[in-house]
C-alpha cells in the first residue's frame, strides 16, 4: 500500500480491516492462529504532523447557503439541509437519521434533542433561528410531520421514499460546495461550525458539547488551535527587515 502511494491514514485505516478480518477468521476456524496472531502484529504506518481539514471563511459559507435557488422542495430541502449542517455542526450520519420529533423547545429556543453520535454518546445541539426557519420551509411545503426529516426529491420535484441516505447527503454538499469553487465534505462543514463559533468567542467546552466530542483535544484539532493561520507565531516576532 505504501508503494502504491497511498497516505498513512488510509493504510492504517485498511491494516485495520484487515486485523479484524484476521481474528474473526481465527474464532471461526478457518486460519491458523499463529497466521493470525502475526497479522495482527503488523505495525501500522507512521503518520507526521496531523492534517487541519478543510474549513469556510464566513462569507463563503454565507455564500454556501444561498446557492440552493427557488422555492422548489429541492431548494427548500437543500437550503435546509446545508443550515444544520453548519449552523448545529453535525455527522452526515446524525442528519439523515434525524425526525421531526427530535426538534424540540427547550429553555427557550429551539434544539435538536438526543443525537445518537459516535460511542453511542448521545448530546442535545441548540439551533439557530435562520437554521429553523430553513426547516420550517422545507417541512412545511413537503408536508412533514413526522419521521425523518430530510428525504429524497425526484426530478418532478415530489418527495419520494422516507429517508435520505448519509451518501446522498455526501453527494448535495459536493455538488453545491463544487458551485462554490471549493470542493468540501459535511465534515468539512462540521469543521467551519467549529471554527466560527471559536472565531465568534464560545466557549471551547460548547463547542465541544455541540459536536459531540469525547476529548476536548478532538475539539481542538477542528479549531486548528495547535496552528493559528490568522495570528501565527512569525507575526509577533517584531523584526524590521529592511
């Protein structure tokens, strides 16, 4: 695989497959154990530094969510989907499996209540009132009330089927993000929720509510902390170069 060219991450990511494969194929009978047992003692590959992601400046994003044009229910959808996935900072995952039920008020204002994310941790995000607006438009002119909240539109511009896929969500933002000039992932939208808010001055423990983080360290690779691009270190040195 290395010599193939193929990133560290990536290796490692299919040694683990493989590693798994490897001992249930022991359990079942079907590899001798000390095969077994040498797979899994392969080392994986050493990966330097720790990629930042992709992130939007604040008027890319703003220009994000005006892309989706129209009234159609596509627009409407679209618009909706691409508000939550910036304004609550969530798994492509957490946003297909999301229902009408699981919007809620609480002290207050409006928020997306018991996210099921990685570990099975299970979180409450607060939503902005232009996200809500966005999913009231959407779900009104679909006429949903209940079940998932976000489901496929075909070409006659009518809701077909009960849920949209993780996949399909994958394949909105990049055809939107490819209008933008600035091909992203949702996780890439996920990361900009981050780095606003920081930008915007919460708190670091909120925004690690808010994405679902076990380890605030998590939280802070989104933000890039460890490598402020903005404010970097060569910009305090106070040199006169003539």
């Amino acid at each position: 695989m290395e010599a193939k060219g193929l990133a560290p991450a990536t290796v490692n990511r299919q040694l683990a497959a493989l590693r798994k494969l490897a001992g249930e194929a022991v359990e079942a009978g079907w590899l001798d154990p000390a095969v077994g047992q040498g797979i899994g003692r392969v080392k994986g590959a050493k990966q330097a530094g720790r990629r930042l992601g992709h992130w939007l400046t604040k008027k890319q994003a703003e220009t994000l969510l005006a892309l989706p044009q129209g009234e159609s229910l596509q627009a409407r959808r679209d618009r909706a989907l691409l508000c939550l996935l910036l304004g609550c900072g969530l798994r492509r995952t957490e946003l297909a499996a999301l229902t009408v039920e699981q919007v809620q008020q609480r002290e207050g204002r409006w928020v997306l209540v018991d996210l099921v994310g990685k570990g099975q941790r299970v979180r409450s995000v607060p939503m902005p009132a232009w996200a809500k607006a966005a999913l009231d438009r959407w779900t009104e002119a679909a006429g949903i009330s209940e079940g998932r909240l976000f489901r496929p539109v075909n070409k006659a511009d009518a809701v077909v089927g009960s849920s949209l896929t993780s996949q399909a969500v994958y394949g909105i933002v990049a055809s939107y993000s490819q209008k933008l000039g600035l091909p992203c992932a949702p996780h890439d939208l996920r990361r900009t929720f981050a780095q606003l808010a920081h930008k915007g001055q919460a708190p670091l423990e909120q925004i690690q509510l808010s994405l679902g983080h076990a380890s605030i360290q998590t939280t802070e690779r989104y933000l890039g902390i460890q490598q402020d691009l903005q404010d970097a270190p060569c910009d305090r040195l106070g040199l006169r170069v003539g």
